[in-house]
C-alpha cells in the first residue's frame, strides 16, 4: 500500500481532529503518502480530496469539529453515487480508506467494499458511545463533560430557587450520556430509554403519597427516552400533580462541539494509529475500538448490528444515592 | 446604625454570593452587626433570618446562585405580608437593609420604606443588564461568557456541517445578552428586540435573490425579539424560502449558573462595600451602580423606570463585520 | 456493623468530595450510621469526628477538595498516637474505617488494623496514578485535563512567537501525568522517569546536527524526571547548544485542585459506593480500583508494594506523531 | 488611501485575533484592501506580508494568540533594518498601518512614521494595562479570569489542608494583574510594585504578636514587586519566623494565552474596528482605546509616557475584605 485516504462521516463528535491527526502522522511515519476527503462520503462523488502534509494536521489536536468537514450523504446510498466516488478514488491511486464516524458511515464503507474492494478501516467517532465494538467512542468523554458543566450551572439556580429541573441530554437509541452525566452532575433521578421502571421512580417522587421532600431537585433525561422528552414528561407529571412544577432546559447542540477533553484526544490518537497500521497490515473492514484498555478490531457487522449495553452497576447507584 | 440585613432577591445571578459576602465583610469592618434574611422577601415574613459572621462568608465568592436563596414573594404584595415582613425586621433590631436583585425587587423596598420608615440601598443582581444606573449588572458577563462559549461549541459542528444555527439567549425585554453575545461570538446576525431592522437584514441573508453564499452561519436572537423567538423565526423564514434549513438551540438557564467571571466578582465587590457604605451615610432607596468606572448611586424610582440604552456602537460592528 | 467512618487523608485530590458523598449515601441506604473524621489520622487522634447526615453531602459532587480536609499526619507514625486515635475511634462506637487517599495512608490503616483490628477498606484518592490495583486514580483525569488545558494555552504564546516551552508536570515517581498530558497536548517530546531514551531523543532535536526544523515545540516534562526538572533540562542543553533559547513553566498546585471531571466524579462514585459495600460484607485491608472497568479489590499490600508500569503504546506514539 | 497592512507586535495577548479580525471586515466594508504583516517588525523587513481576504480571518475570533504571529525585532531598531521596512511596505503600496501591540511596538511605530511619513494607529493589545489611554488592554480580562481560575484551583488545597499559598501573577512594572485577581480570589493580601504598605500588612499576618488566626490564605503577588517575587517574599518570612510555611506557584505563560473572554473580544472589535475607521479619516500616531466606554484616540506619546494609575478603592477594599 502506497496511498491511503481518511474521512470523516456522520455526525462531528469532539476529538475528530485528532484522530485526523493521528492518522497522518502514522501514515508518514509508515513513508505512506495520505490524502484527506471532504465531506465525508460527498467529498469522494464530487472529488474534493487533498494531499495531507504532516504539518496540515499541526495545532489541531486541541480543536472541536472536524478540518475535513462531514456530511450525511444522499448520493453514496445509490449505485451512481458510489460509481463516481470509486472513480474518483482511484483516480488518485488511493488504495486503502480511514473513515472516522458512526454506524451510518461504516454500513456505507462496508458495501462499497463488496462494490469496489477498497478496504477500510473505522475509528469509533460520535458523542452518543453506542458502538459496539469500543468501551467508549471519540467524543463521548467531551460531550458529558460538556453536559456536567451544564447541570452544574443549572444546579446553582435549582439550589437558590428550590426548584426542580428537567434537563435533556443527546442519546436518540441509547442512555449512555445520560446515566454518565447524570451520575457525575448528582442527578436525583435519570431516564433513559434502556431501563423500564426508571420513569415510575421519577413519578413516585413528584406524585401520590411518598413524594420527596427534597427542596430542589434534577432529572436528566435521554432524548429518546421511550416515555416522551423532557417537555412531555414535565406535562404527564402535571397532569397527576397539578401543584407539580419544573422548568426544561435542552441541552442540544452545545453537546456536540468544543475542545475535546484529554481522554477524547489520547483515545482519537490511540485508534487513529492503530486504524492506519492495521489497513496496512491488509485488515479490512473493521473498527478500531478500546476494549478493557487494549485497542481491538471488531468486524463493521458487530459494531453495527450488535447492542452496547448500559453498566447496570451505574443504574443502581441512581437508587443508592438517592434515597 | 447598629444592625442591618442583607438579602437576595429575584431570578439568581453569578457575583450574588461575592457582594454578599462584600456586604457582610464591610459591616464587620465599620463594626456593625449583620444578618441574612433567607429567599428574600419571603424570608422576611416567615423570619428565616440568620446572623452572618465574618467566616460565614468564607470559600463563596466562587461559588453561583446564593447561599441566601432567592425567590419571587407573592406575600409580599399584601400590606398583610409587608407588615408581617416588618414585625420579623423589627423583633431583630435591623435598621437597614441591602437588597440584591433587580427591578421588581427595588419596587418592593420602596414601598417597604415608604410603609415602615427601614432604609434600604440596592445593588443589581440580575443577568439582564437591564438596570438603569449602572453600565454592567452583577451576573451579566457571566452569562455572556457562558453563552459565548455555547456559540463557541455550535459554531464547530455549525462549520463542520456546513450548517445555519439559530441560538436564543436571555433577554425578555432587552437585547444586551444578544448583542455581546453575538459580537463576541463572530455572528452574522444578532435579533433584538430595541432594533427595527435587523429582522430585515436576517430575512435577507436567507431569502431573495441576494442571499448570503457563506456556507455556515449563526444567528442569535434575544428570547424577547418582536418578530418571535428562534424556532418562530426559523418557520417565519421557510414559509418565504422552503429549502431553508437551520438547527435551533434554545440556550436556556446554564446562562444564570456558574462560578462567576473575574470582572462580576470585582464588581460585585465593589457594589455589595459601596452599598453598606452608603446605607450607613444614611442613604435609602438608592442603587449602587457602576457608571463610567464610579461607584454611583441611582434613585430606585430611576433605576426602576428610565430605560438603559443598547449601545449603536455595537449594532453599527454587526453590519460591518459581516459584508 | 451499624456505625463506620470515613476520611481523607495525603494531598487532596479532585472527586474526594464526590468519594465521600458516595460512602455517606451508599451507608445510609444500608441503614448504617456513618461519621467523617477531619484532617485524615489527626482528626482520629484529636477526635474531630463528626456525624454525616444523608444531607450533609449534598450539593458537594462537584468541589475540588475535601470537605473533611486532610493532612500528613506525624502523630499517627508514634504508637501513642495510633492509641489515642483508636480510642476516639472506639469511643464512638465506630466498627470499620473507609480510608480515601495514597500509599502512605493505607500504610497507616493496615498497622491501624493490625494493632487494634479496625477493618478499613481505601478508595485510591490522588492525581498522580501511581496505585497498584486500578487503572485510574480518582483525580487523576481531572488533573491531566488541567495541564492539557495549560499546555493548549502556552502553544497560543508558543506558536505565535515560534518559540520553545518546557513545561514541568506533577508526578513525583511516576509518569502518568507527563505521558498522558503530553500525548493529549500534542508535545513534541515527554520526559517521564520510567524511560531512559526519551532525554536522547529530546536532546537530537535541539543539539546536533539533526536539530528540528520545527518552528515550535512544546515540551513536557514529569518533575521526577531522572535527569532533573525543566530548568535543569534547559540548563543542559543550553551547555551544549549555547544558541538554544526555551521558556519553561511549572504548572504547579493548580493540578491539584479544580472542580473534578465527569469520570472523575462517576469513578468516585463508584469506588465510594464499593468501598462501602466491601466493608459491609467483612472485608479489610484491601482497596477498592477498577481494573478493565470492573471494580475490584486489592488487598493493601499489594497496592502499595507494587508498581504500575506506564502503557508502552503511548510511549511509541510520541515518536510516531513526531517525526 | 487604498491599501492599509495590519501587524501583531510584542507579546502575544488573548483578543488579538479578534482585532486583526475587525481591522480586516472594517478594511473591507470600507472597500480598501488590507495586507498582514508576519512577526511584527521583522516581517516588515523580511517582506513576509500577504494579502487578507475577508474570508481570512473566519473563525478566528475565539482563538488565543495572533495568526499573524509576533515578535520583538532587533533589526528594527537600526535604521538599516527600517529603510528596508520602508522599501517593503512602499512595494506593496501600503498607505496606513495598524498596530496591535504595547509601549515598545508603539514606539517603533512612532520612529517609522518620523523618518518615512507611513501613518499608524495602534490598538493596545498586551494582557499588561498598563497602557495609558485605555481603561483596559485586550488581552487582560482573559489573563484576570486565567489568573482566577488557578487561584480558585488553588485555594481547594490550601482550604483542604489549611495552607498558605503565595501566587506570583504577571505584571512586570504593575499590579494590575495582581490586584483585579487577588479581589476576584478572593486573596487575604495582595502585593503590587505601586503600593508600599502592602508587604508590611503581609508580614504582620505571617510574624508578630498579632499573627492571623485564619486557617489558610492566599497571597498573590505581582511579578514586579519591590520587594520581590513570591520566592523571596516567602524566604523574608521566614526569616522573621522560622516556623512559616508556605508554598509558591508562578503562574507563568498560561496568563499570556488561552480563548479571548467575551469582554475582550468585544473590545478587540472595538477597536480594531476604530483604528481603521481613524486611519481612514487622516489620523496617525494615536492609539485607540476605551476610556468610560467610549472609543478615544491618545497620542502615542502620551500612551508610551504617562503612567495609568491603579484604582485606589480596589487597593482599600483588601483591607476592608480581610479583617
């Protein structure tokens, strides 16, 4: 292999870059020349791709986002799409890929390996840690960081007010973020959508007979939680307790970016490194994940089709610290 | 003057604790007794009202929210309350009182004066800026580095996706969170409710023929714009342009929390000193505000009624930086 | 067992107050009064010992510190000390001893526990990671994203005047923090006490004649460092290349203390909540780590007397990025 | 005037990316073109200036440090090294100059424009203020809440185990620095080149018959104090008294970089944004600066020459605070 390619694809997640980073020094160090993608899978139908220097990935690694940019791509999910981008591949003699990104982004290497036999190598980038495959994935550690620091402030208000917040946390399919931050910010009750009797816990407490006499309390909620969002869980508790009061915040957005904390950069360097020494000991479609402290490859089929489960030890300290 | 109180009152702000414990270190200093009332006027008719050594207030000018709570006081608006209010202040000997908080707050002092003769010197503890008589509240450049740092996460992933962002701060009558936030923040257009056209020159960034060719951008708009707040004015601009897209956040409370900024605890040093002083010169009814760098003391019948103005300097630096 | 204690003992690391918050709640919830001894074995010898409420713990997760504070303890070393000390303990009917803390402190429970047959479990409380029997220390994460946050901070000053920078890290015998820090940093080289080529390396890239073309460079350096500190390290190579010019910081005590990470707190959590339960089931002498993220215990003189070598990988990929 | 160059001059300072940012929209919406000059002085006389394009300085605002890199120029301060300057700046026909810098940049800046007639408006960019003609500089808000944040760090420790800490702080030839940080942390002293009874009211905490009971405290000293930093200072203690203890922290560089605070990138606009607006209307050898919020021109010469005083009332609240 002379000639690899990386790219990042899906959602940005922090710590992105330096993955980015790590794979092209790893590339130089291994005399492999390396080109970046743009855009993810859109940069390879419309051929935006460049040579990546060592010194372009210099004074990165401290940056939220991605320099190569992403997309969601509606092009590469046709035969089309996928045609062009694999001409444009091998138009520049490009023999291997890095894709940096979720499960959306390897279902779309795996099968443009069947297509075209290029093969690739996946980093596990995205806030929401449902990967199977990786103890955590690049930017999770960031994001609930990011929302600690929010429940924090909001806890300074619910303390000096007496007030009860409910506050949404990012997490479509999974709670990870939600139990971990609600865990670290001293949440008194955490809903996610893994667990089935979390909610009837948060009822117990703000309805019936044995409500709690906290004076202030904070329920971080994940956004998929099976029962509703924060706004529809606020107005069903109403609905029972109609001297129930509390206010919502969304954390949204602000999940996804900013200067990824020191874990995310030391786990995106790891993988990074280890995704470009394994496409070039001729591996291919697998992701690079950190199991138990050691980096380990886990095929595209079960960091996609296989469930991550929550650590149930996490959700019984919900309990045991409230009561 | 012998004994006075100080309490704090109205939504919470980042600096309250540091000009509390500026007001019970200069009562000490002057040797003079002092005492906190808990929740503001609320304490003072249930007489929550506790005495504040020097080392009381030790290890809190860090600290957000207010260790004397706060809340909005519906007994208060009776003269039954009020009086019972009186009563509790009386059986405990304060002459004076400080009160920090902001508008609705000064109202209720005056009246408690005017009513039962007790002098009382505000400081303004709000994060709206919204204060007639000072050029900075206690809380404000807490909030708008809390919401530029906000800015700051979306506008990576508002990069990396090439993407439009429409985020909404604080400010239900007044534009000043808006517009620092948004001219610290690099946005290409700021929302506020004391300008006319603004609304105009966002509506044209996104519709017609002269639309902005800039790949990302981010939009803040003051929670009390005229035109709506940021989900409202996203909708208002797809009915004229139906491929316009943009991601809303609504930033919400994290704006009132946090460990406050060098410049809110300097501030609020200076004011909670400057307002124990002044009530032991024998001043009432008067705010304590910076203006033009002075320690100044402002009627609260201004401080209340008279509007402070959004500085045009600022709205003039949107359009130019952003041609 | 119906009444425990727990303290904090050795330098104070960020998650303490989140470590004794969790054994305060998880005793409670085992109906189990517990009481927190102040300033670690002074406060057992000088029977400042206090009870802990379910309350008494609230709102501290997110403190740096310790509310029970700590000390090194010269009384404890006497067996006069270590007698009075037991007869505190045993005065107030406490049956086992949660200890939060170092090597030195679990030296001193297991005498404790050998002389007067006090069982004592310990949660590994300090930045360094030097701990046998856990992957991470609590604070230990929260204390290299400190430094990182440093490191990012002196590359704007670095990299605008192209300048050189030596900046000295914690870790007395132990790498961990250099290593760590100086891959999440980006430095261009680390010099840690476990590795006797790294000054080699650092020193062809500023002496010699195949000196760095780079036009910065960041430095990190562990303050056990065998061949000295930053300030020896720049002396030396000045010796040998007069032309050379490098700044040099100490980062000092701020690593120590700072609100703690979200892993640093749900570590804590954990470790707390299982040093209790261990305790509870009869154990002693052991503590409480995790190890490939499954809490574990180890028994004291094995966490003490064993050493935890530094992951190889990183060391390799300081080279790698550098090239 | 049709084409102006902006440069980055003396130490770096947080904000000044924000400036040249403001200087660059500023050019453009004023339909002039505008020229970066690398390294201060030195790129003037090496001929390192390229073109800005507006799209240039995108996301940048938040950004420590310069993109157009600093330097103190030797060559400059010969007339060799300025006609050279001259000959450069005349070959790209560039009319104006904006500085961003301090006293030694302004200076340079002066002597240019005597000997070659090229006008310059300077924008006061050192974390110092210690610029006269400016209520502050950019950069020193940043370097203030730096300077807090690790006093804060600090204080968790010194509380935890009842210690004494002297923090010594930037400021070479003024407290400014020292005196905003050790209000806003809260110090028990502060200790500035401008004032002379401040090392006697320390040493009266530390030695004498009338010894601070306090448990802890925090002393922050300004680099520059007459009677030295904080190592001295701690020795001169203990000379008095041998049982003193205390432990020392040099801030260092961290104070130099980090992303601008709100405050100063607002400022930064500000300015930058006024420079251009008074070089454009004939202006020179001025520095643009913010005095009672409002934008004034200085002369150079009273900038350089004239000595910004400290606020005498912060100075008197340390005592007022620390009885």
């Amino acid at each position: 292999m002379k000639k690899i390619a990386v790219f990042t694809s899906g959602g940005d997640s922090p710590g992105m870059n330096a993955c980015v980073r790590a794979t092209v020094r790893t590339a130089h160090y291994n005399n492999i020349e390396i080109m970046g993608i743009m855009r993810g899978f859109n940069g390879m139908i419309e051929n935006e791709i460049i040579p990546l220097a060592s010194r372009s990935v210099s004074n990165i690694i401290q940056r939220g986002g991605t320099i190569l940019k992403t997309a969601r791509s509606k092009g590469f999910l046709t035969p089309e799409g996928r045609k062009m981008a694999f001409t444009n591949v091998q138009s520049h003699g490009i023999e291997g890929l890095i894709c940096i990104g979720g499960n959306g982004s390897f279902t779309g290497a795996k099968i443009f390996h069947e297509e075209f036999g290029i093969p690739c190598i996946g980093a596990p980038g995205t806030i929401d840690n449902d990967l199977y495959g990786t103890d955590l994935t690049i930017g999770f550690d960031t994001a609930i960081n990011t929302a600690v620091d929010a429940i924090d402030k909001i806890r300074d208000t619910a303390d000096s007010h007496d007030r009860v917040f409910f506050i949404e946390v990012m997490g479509r399919h999974a709670g990870f973020i939600a139990l971990a931050a609600g865990i670290a910010g001293g949440a008194e009750g955490i809903l996610v959508p893994e667990s089935t009797d979390d909610w009837q816990k948060v009822l117990n407490m703000y309805t019936g007979n044995n409500q709690s006499k906290k004076a202030f309390s904070i329920i971080v909620v994940a956004e998929g939680e099976e029962h509703g969002g924060a706004f529809e869980l606020v107005e069903k508790i109403k609905k029972l307790n109609p001297a129930f009061e509390a206010r919502v915040t969304i954390l949204g957005h602000i999940q996804r970016g900013g200067t990824p904390s020191a874990y995310d950069r030391v786990l995106a360097s790891k993988l990074g490194n280890a995704a470009v020494e394994a496409l070039l000991k001729g591996e291919t479609n697998k992701m690079a994940g950190l199991i138990n402290n050691k980096v380990m490859l886990t095929p595209f089929d079960d960091a996609i089709n296989k469930t991550k489960k929550l650590n149930p030890d996490l959700l019984r300290l919900v309990d045991i610290f409230n009561t």
